[in-house]
C-alpha cells in the first residue's frame, strides 16, 4: 500500500503501511527529539530482527469472540495506518494477528483480558491487535503487559455507531523491557471510547494512543497515571484528531518522577480540522516530581482551522509537593514520608478510581504504593 500525504496537518504528515516510506529518525526530527534512540534496540532502524517472542493469552467475556488470523484477514488494519517507522514495521512484521469482536447490540457481562508476557528481553517480537465493536455493543477490554520484552505493536479499536468501548493498558513491564505502542481508536457515530494507559513499568516505554472520528457525535476520553523511576523513560504522545464536526474529547495524564535520570514525557496534539465545527476538546497533563535529577517534557499542541469550535483548550503543569499540603498533615502529626504518600496517592487516585474494575484497581493502587515506598 502506498504512502498517503496529509496536507492539512504537521502534526501526523505521513501514513502507510509501507516502512520504506519512513526515514530512520535520526531524533534531530521532532516526533522523536524525545525518545533515546540508542536504547529502542533497533526497532526504529530495521536491525531489530522478529525472533522474540510475547506469549498472549485472552480470557474473553462469554459474548465476545476471539480469532487468531494472518495479515491476509481484512480486518486487520481496517481502523489504522501506521503514521511512523515503527509502526509500520511492526505492521510489516508480525505473523498472525488478534481480532476481539464485539457483536451487534452484545454488551460484554464481564472485562474481557488480554495478556501479554514476554519471556526475553534480547530478542525482538512484533505485534497486532484489532478490536472491532459492532453497533449498540458494550465491552471493557484490559490488555496487561508484563515481563522482559522487546516489544513493537499496533493496536486498533473499531467503535461502531452508538457502541461503548472502554479500554484499560497497563504497562507493568520488568525493568529491562523496551515497549513501542500505537494504540488508535477511529469512533463512528455518537460512539464512546474511554481509554486510560497505566504505565508503571520498563526500561523505555513509548505509548501512541490517537483517536479520529467516522461520524458526528463520537466521544473519546484518554486518562493515564505514569510512575517513574531511575533511569526509566515513559513517553506518552496524544493525538486527538477532529476532522467531523460536534465530537468531542478529553485527555487528562497524570505522573510522579523520582529517583536520578527518570525522565517522563507527555505531547498532546489536537488538530480540530476546518469541516469539525462544533468540537469540544480539552487536554490536561500534570506531573510531580519528587525528588532532585528527574527530567520532564510537557508539550500540549492545539491546531485549529475553524473558529466554530464549541470549546479548546489545554494545560499543562510540572513542579513539587504542595508545603502547605504537606504542613497541613504533619501538623495534625503524620509523620512527613506518610504525608508525602498520602499527597501523591490523592493526586493519582483521581484517574486510578475511574477504573471500574475493581481487582484491577486495587491492583494499580497497590503498585502506586510499593513505588512510593521506594
């Protein structure tokens, strides 16, 4: 397939399922001026070979069906094209695919989980899930990530009309593995995504969660909660895209960084297209940071080419604990370590207690304390 231009936007030029119609980011370019490139193990330059391996299990809610097919299965990037080098060589790459379907009308009685563990962080693996929910159908979806990996994936969400899909990602990867995610979400008519990605684990983790819209009336909500430590690099880039006119979307991130060279990284782009009248958009990020030697890159990006827009806006915040916070708790005599638990546990549990199942958030929260603990 050949490559297709975007003239109407910088912000995502270039798709194609083709990874000849990408350039080897040199990280001079300025979707990849953040990431470290040397430590991506040859995703990015083609020199990371496909023979690694994520063991992938899927225990499905009793309504939703579950295939295994090749690249040749239509439906595989019927709601993506790769819009960078990695991705398209993931595309390119993997072997045979996931397909979860959601049935016409079908409201899913339980989360349906996807497991993904790798075993070896020296070998590469790719990898491609397509998630397609049909019209008036409801699911939740979890797709829990654990283990030593080098890791490249694309992950593709069909919203029918007036569907419901929530979405929950958890990156809890060990701390040698390397993951590189384009996770798009393309919603039909008054079809409602609500996306949250967790990310607590790794070496270098890049996530690309975008969503575009088929149809009047979509509603896409992106929430994500990132902890950082030494060392690591987590990189979330948001793109909302508004090329139809009254959608909506909201975006909210927020992380912690402690410990020398930890390094978060946040772009949110949102284009609101001439023939979107009517968008109603809003992206926040907010990041505290804990301790001396952390980094933070914060970028939100608005692009709007129409001035009949229902609201637009963004904001974006990095600094330290509040004093008066913390003085407040320590004199009713909480110990200053418990009182700086308690500000950083509040500040995050405002995403965290958005997730609606309960194991799995009790799980978040418990990780978010051992890290604290740290």
């Amino acid at each position: 397939m050949g490559v297709e231009v975007k003239p109407v936007s910088t912000l995502s030029e270039r798709a194609s399922y083709d990874v000849a119609d990408f350039a080897v980011p040199t990280g001079r370019e300025e979707e990849w001026r953040f990431t470290p490139l040397r430590r991506l193990r040859g995703l990015h330059d083609g020199s990371a070979k496909a023979d690694g391996k994520i063991v992938l299990e899927v225990d499905a809610a009793p309504e939703v069906t579950v295939e295994t097919v090749d690249r040749e299965d239509p439906r595989v990037g019927s709601g993506y094209v790769p819009t960078d080098r990695i991705s398209a060589q993931a595309y390119s790459a993997f072997t045979t695919a996931t397909v979860i379907t959601v049935p016409r009308e079908a409201v899913a009685s339980a989360p349906t989980i996807v497991r993904l563990r790798g075993e070896d962080a020296g070998h590469a693996a790719y990898g491609h899930t397509t998630v397609i929910v049909e019209p008036f159908g409801k699911a939740t979806i979890v797709l829990d990530h654990s283990g030593s990996a080098t890791y490249a994936d694309n992950v593709e969400f069909v919203v029918g009309e007036q569907a419901q899909l929530t979405v929950v990602s958890v990156q809890e990867w060990a701390d040698d593995a390397v993951h590189v995610s384009h996770q798009h979400a393309s919603l039909a008519k008054d079809a409602k995504f609500t996306g949250f990605n967790i990310t607590l684990g790794g070496d270098l983790v890049r996530v690309r969660p975008s969503v575009s819209y088929r149809g009047p009336g979509g509603d896409a909500e992106l929430n994500g909660v990132y902890f950082v430590d030494a060392g690591q690099h987590l990189e979330h880039r948001l793109l909302a895209d508004h090329s139809v006119r009254n959608c909506r979307s909201r975006v909210d991130y927020r992380g912690a960084l402690q410990g020398e060279d930890a390094h978060a990284v946040w772009i949110g782009d949102v284009v609101i297209r001439a023939e979107a009248e009517g968008t109603d958009t809003y992206e926040l990020n907010r990041n505290l940071v804990l301790t001396d030697g952390t980094r933070v890159d914060s970028v939100p990006n608005l692009e709007i080419l129409t001035g009949e827009v229902a609201g637009a806006g963004h904001a974006s915040a990095s600094g330290r604990l509040d004093e008066e916070h913390l003085f407040y708790l320590q004199a009713r005599g909480i110990p200053a370590d418990e009182a700086k638990r308690m500000v950083v546990r509040g500040y995050l549990n405002q995403i965290v207690q958005r997730i609606e199942i309960d194991e799995l958030r009790e799980r978040v929260e418990a990780k978010i304390d051992a890290e604290l603990a740290l």
